[in-house]
C-alpha cells in the first residue's frame, strides 16, 4: 500500500500505461529510469507524479499482463 494520492483520470492512465508498456518492449530504457521519457511524452511538469504513475504501473504489471 502507498500513500500516493492519484491526480489522474481512468483515461489518462490508460494511456500512462499503454505508453510504459510499449516503452518497456522498446527496450530503449529500464523501467526504473521511464520517469523522464514518461514526462516528456505526456508534458507531465511534477517529477513526483510522474514517479507515482510509473511507480502504481509497476505494482499493477501482472495483474494486466498475467503469464
């Protein structure tokens, strides 16, 4: 659990997500290190969200992509 306060809609994760998924299979990055390029693809200005939303996909990972 954490103390993260979500500033996102369902929409805007969505595409968080999708971003970071394709990232992932680019494998231009490792994910610990996708803030950045997430801020940049979406102009997100708050490091710390943007570390949330990274941080909340992480968490999330299986449950989206079971094996």
């Amino acid at each position: 659990m954490t103390n993260e306060i979500e500033t996102w809609t369902q929409d805007e994760e969505s595409g968080f997500f999708e971003y970071l998924d394709d990232l992932r299979e680019s494998g231009i990055t490792n994910m610990y290190g996708a803030a950045p390029y997430l801020m940049g693809a979406f102009w997100i200005e708050d490091g710390k969200m943007a570390q949330a939303v990274l941080s909340k996909w992480m968490r999330t990972f299986g449950k989206r992509h079971p094996r």
